[in-house]
C-alpha cells in the first residue's frame, strides 16, 4: 500500500511532452505522489528546469530525457532508459502534440498534415509498442491525451481532429488487445485547458481577447481547466481507475452538453445557385 497522501509511490512514470502545458501538470501531480518520472520532450531547457525543481520537492522524482516523438529512435531511446535507470515502466502517458493555427482543409498541404499525422497519432503507435513490453510485465497502464474536438469536431482544425479522432480509437483497440495481459489502456479527452499552446494559439488570433474569453465561456463551468486538474485526472486513471479500459473520459467542464449557437451571421453561399 502506498503511505498516506502517495498515490503512486515508487511506480515509474513516461510523460511526452512533459515539459510544459498538460504534461507539466501531469509530471507535477505524479512526482507529489510519490512516483518516478520521466520527462520526454523536445525543450531541453524547459525540461531540466522542471526536472531540478521536481528533485528539490519531492517527494518523488524526475529524470529529464531529451526526445523528438517524431523519431522513432528517440522514442526508443527513452524506452531503454527509463528501463536502464528504474527497471520498469507502470505507466506511459503519451501526450505530446500539437494544435496549429485555424485552417480550412484548402489551405492544409498534404505533407502538413502527415507531418500533422505523424507528430500527434504515430509518435503514440511507437511509444505504446515499446513500453508494452515492459509495461505488461508490471501489468501497467497507458493513458493517452486525446482531445473533445475529436468527437464533436472543430472549425478549421480539420487535420488535428482527425489525429485525435485516430488516438481515442487507437486506446479502445489497443484496450482490446492488451486485457489479456491485464494492461489497461485509456484516454483522456480535455476541452479547453489553459496551457503555453492555448495562450499562443490565442495570441496569433485576430482578437485573442475575444478568444479567450470565448474558450472560457464555452464550458458550463465558466472558466477553463488547470494542468493541475488534467494530472490529477491522469493520476486516477493510473491509481484508482483499476476497473476502467479502453474508456475516454472527459475533462471539458460541461463543454459538450446543452445547445449551442451553430450558425453565424455571415454571407452564405448557396451552392445551388
């Protein structure tokens, strides 16, 4: 049994894309209780700053590991020494991606959307095969960060709902496969929380005041959610959900219930004309 307030002492910890935004939140929550952790992310700086400052607060740990989810031998290599240094993987959290820029489906290129592909979706394909065999062996978990959008769908996000309409199907085969050897697989599909990537994303906007307060007022909660809140969801799903496979759950504060305006006042089209 874990002590008291440590929901997940000593178990080892793979977050992508840990460095900031939602994998921060998540690399925080588990170092607090009690886990070893290991940070994957491009950001070099942002990571071994928050690895020190994980080590100074215990009362787990981190361990930064430079890595582009883009290529799989990096992947690999974070695989092989997570293994290395704990001798075991309990759980991976496959999380890095990226949202780009409003953009309808004439302006995306082919190649921007394989890359899109490739970054968001594939780097989870790679991740999961790897860990798995180490991850059955502890009979541990993998929670993958989906997104709301990729249910309900997005304006202008065409090629990132598609990427994250594959990972919440990707979680419920992989759920299937896996039960077998007692590995659990879930999802986690946030709706807007305020991260690094939700402020720049903002900030590029013709009115980022706007937007923002539109992200805000889009749940039923009235605000937007914390990468606190998204770890914490992640250290259920890891600690408590042992009865809970191939699900999505959602952490949208209410953003996809009641009836919302669908229409806009603009100039329309009829292409019957």
């Amino acid at each position: 049994m874990a002590e008291a307030g440590l929901r997940y002492k000593d178990k080892v910890v793979i977050v992508t894309g840990g460095s900031k935004g939602i994998g921060e939140g998540a690399v925080r929550v588990f170092v607090r209780n009690g886990s070893k952790v290991v940070i994957c992310s491009r950001g070099e700086e942002a990571g071994k700053k928050l690895e020190a400052e994980m080590n100074t607060s215990g009362p787990g740990e981190a361990f930064f590991i430079p890595c582009d989810v883009t290529k799989e031998q990096d992947i690999r290599n974070v695989i092989d020494k997570t293994v290395e240094k704990y001798g075991r993987i309990d759980c991976l959290i496959n999380n890095a991606g990226w949202h780009p820029p409003e953009q309808t489906i004439d302006d995306t290129s082919v190649e921007d959307f394989r890359s899109l592909l490739n970054l968001n979706l594939v780097s989870y394909f790679i991740a999961s095969k790897f860990a798995l065999p180490h991850l059955r062996k502890t009979q541990g978990n993998i929670i993958n960060m989906s997104s709301l959008v990729g249910v309900i769908g997005q304006t202008h996000a065409c090629a990132y709902v598609t990427t994250k309409g594959g990972i919440t199907s990707f979680t419920r085969a992989l759920a299937v496969d896996e039960a077998k050897y007692g590995v659990r697989v879930n999802t986690i599909s946030p709706g807007n929380i305020w991260t690094p990537l939700w402020e720049g994303l903002s900030k590029v906007s013709q009115n980022p005041e706007a937007m923002v307060k539109g992200g805000e007022e889009a749940q039923l909660l009235g605000r937007m959610g914390t990468i606190e809140e998204a770890g914490q969801m992640c250290l259920f799903l890891a600690a408590e959900a042992t009865f809970s496979t191939g699900t999505d759950l959602l952490l949208s504060g209410g953003a996809e219930l009641n009836y919302g305006r669908k229409t806009r006042m603009v100039e329309k089209t009829n292409i019957y004309e």
